[in-house]
C-alpha cells in the first residue's frame, strides 16, 4: 500500500517553490514513477480515489515536469535588498484553539518617521502552504518600496485534525488586522493607511476584509454568517469594532482571487477531486463543517463569497481596488476575476483590472512552482511593479 507520507513528500516536493537543479528533477521524476507502478497495483486508493484518477494525476505531473519554459524578460528592479528594510519574524499575533499565529513584519529602513502597510495572505487552497510562499514578494514590496510589509500566517482548513471551517480561517484574517492596527505603530506603520493583498484563496481572504469586515458579532457563524475576529484587542467585542469601522482598510490588491464559494462547493472542491486535499494529506469533507454542504446550505456558502455581498456605493463605498490576473490561468480563469472587477465597477466602487500576459496561477509564488510552470524572478516582478504603483496612488494626499 502507498503510504500516505510518500504521497505527501512528493506533491510537496513539485508544488513548494524552490529551484530545482536538473539532478533533483531526474531523482523526482524516478520517485514518481514509482510511486505509479505501486498505485496500478492497487484497487483503490485514499477512500474513494480511483487508481484511474490517480494514474491521471500523476501522469498530469509527470507532463508538467518534463515541459521546458521558455525565458521572458524580467524587471530590472532588484529581487531583494536588505539593506532597505529590517525584518521582525515570526511575530506571534493570536493562537485561536492553541495554534499559533504569527506573521513577518519589514520596515523601511529609509529613515521616515512613518509608513503605509500593506498585509499579505497567502494562498493555497486553503489547505496548504504558508507565509512562507510570499517571502520573496514581501522582500521584493519591502526592497522596493516604502511600506511597511506584514506577511500573515492564518489556519489552513487541515489543522486541528482537518476540523478548521472557513468562517474560522476568515476570522483569524480579520484578527490580523485588528492585531495590525493595534501593534503597527511599533514598527513605524501608519494604522491609518493600510491596504490588505492576496492571491488566489489569500485575495479571497483580502476581499472578504473589504466586503464583510463590517460583519462582526458574537453569534456563531451558521446562526448569523457574521464573524468574530480570532484576535481582538483588550475590552473590545465584535460588536465594537464593527461599529467603530475598526477593520476599515484603505486599499485592496486581489491577485487571481477565488472568489465564489458557493460554486467552488456546488463543484468538486469539497471531494477528493480537488487535488489540494491530496497535497495536504487529508481527506476531503465540507469546508463549512462535515455536516454542511452547498446544496442545502447556500447562505453558509454565499456567507464566505466576496462575490456574493457586493455592496452599493450608495450604502457603502469600498476603498481602491486592483484585480490581477494571469492570460493563461486555467485555476481562476481571467474572465471570472474580469467579472468581479466589473461588478465592482457597476457598484459605484474604484477598482482597476491588470491582465498579466502569458501568465497562469500563481506568478507571486516565491521560486519556482514546478506544479504551476512560474519562476518569481521572471513572473513576479513586473505584477509587482503595478502593485506598487496602485499603492502610491492609494496612499497619496
């Protein structure tokens, strides 16, 4: 029988980013064939994973593998530079259930007494990576800009046992904030001027600070689809920090963001189909707990759906917002995060879209993602750029 743990050292291996010498790749490709001829022997695999599903799978990887990417030019702005920033690491911020939380903070060293803040949530499904992966975006903001970086850790849907719901991974972005607002100030960031950014389920993290952060109480989740932020600070309720707009935020950058739950959950992404639980070493089960599901729970679903609580700039304005996405994504297709942008547009809100040519999910992914075909030093870079530049926009008198 395959064990569980192989399949995990090996899906890590391809999707964590990194740079892979031509030796490593040889070594990983036996790995996977082998791992191939132990899986035709079988009848079943991980529940109710078919030995013809996973043949696909890794057939899938094998092809990604042998695919040689062709260069691109690259931004001339320096990768890292640390001179140009002090980094504070693994800053404890909460420990909802017992598990820590922590988040990296980079100050401009340039001398200002003050700066704006941005905040980082990574992506991954919801089920893998963490902070980590945005290490070289935030060195890249933090080198090249003059902004206070906040690079997050939140909970992943797999810990305490594969028990976390995503209500309680919005809860620990929004405790993030909170935390941010409360402590920034330490690091000679401006609690005024923050903007929040993400990608792929990190920018569904982010636009759910933009459109729910008013959402807070102290009812449970399934009685309210309201949210209780996993850190609040010292004599503060829900309730209070809602009606002080306490989680307000002065500007937003979604890259390539899944942005609708309730269709993710009325698909596959609940069972094992969706890869990310294979990559997490789980089983599959309902994101809003096992006993729930999209079809008989749509409010739980459309609750935690940025795209489903739009609201009208008549009744509240949201701050500037800026949609990335890539031209080849095939995981959050361009058209979706168009429509997103237009139905913010159609809403009364700011917003601008930015379509990064040739590229497909997860071009802010520090290294280079064999899974996904991107390597940061070409792909990354110029979307940066144009981040940059949306914030200095956002943040001016």
């Amino acid at each position: 029988m395959v064990l569980r743990a192989d399949l995990v050292s090996i899906a890590t291996f391809i999707i964590r980013p990194r740079h892979i010498s031509n030796q490593a790749q040889t070594s990983l490709l036996l790995r996977l064939k082998h791992l191939l001829t132990l899986l035709i022997n079988q009848i079943t695999f991980y529940k109710r994973l078919t030995v013809v599903m996973t043949f696909k799978n890794i057939l899938l990887m094998l092809a990604i593998l042998s695919m040689n990417s062709g260069s691109r030019a690259a931004s001339t702005n320096e990768i890292d530079n640390p001179s140009k920033y002090s980094v504070d690491k693994d800053i404890l911020w909460a420990s909802p259930g017992g598990h820590a939380l922590t988040m990296d903070i980079y100050t401009p060293t340039s001398g200002r007494d003050s700066y704006p803040v941005l905040i980082i949530f990574h992506g991954g499904g919801w089920l893998i990576n963490d902070k980590s992966i945005m290490d070289q975006s935030a060195k890249y903001l933090a080198t090249n800009s003059e902004f206070v970086i906040c690079n997050v850790n939140y909970r992943l849907l797999v810990d305490s046992d594969n028990t976390i719901t995503l209500n309680e991974i919005v809860n620990d972005v929004f405790g993030s904030l909170a935390w941010v607002k409360e402590h920034i100030g330490t690091y000679k960031g401006d609690s005024s001027k923050i903007a929040v950014t993400g990608d792929s389920a990190g920018g569904h993290l982010a636009a759910t600070i933009v459109n729910a952060g008013n959402r807070l109480s102290s009812m449970s989740y399934n009685e309210s689809q309201t949210f209780f932020p996993s850190y609040l600070p010292q004599g503060m309720t829900p309730e209070a920090i809602a009606a002080s707009k306490g989680l307000e935020v002065q500007a937003a950058i979604l890259s390539y963001p899944s942005l609708d739950v309730y269709r993710l959950g009325m698909g596959s992404f609940e069972s094992w189909k969706n890869p990310f639980w294979l990559f997490s070493g789980s089983l599959s089960r309902g994101i809003l707990g096992k006993d729930y599901n999209a079809e008989s729970n749509p409010e739980l679903y459309k609750g935690v759906s940025p795209n489903h609580f739009i609201p009208e700039a008549s009744t509240r304005i949201l701050p500037p917002q800026l949609i990335l996405t890539g031209s080849e994504d095939k995981l959050v297709k361009p058209e979706d995060s168009r429509a997103y942008y237009e139905k913010l547009v159609n809403a009364g809100h700011p917003a601008k879209f930015w379509v990064h040519e040739g590229r497909g999910h997860a071009f802010l992914d520090s290294g280079s993602n064999m899974m996904m075909g991107t390597s940061f030093e070409e792909d990354a870079p110029d979307a940066l750029n144009i981040m940059i530049d949306f914030l200095n926009s956002a943040f001016s008198p």
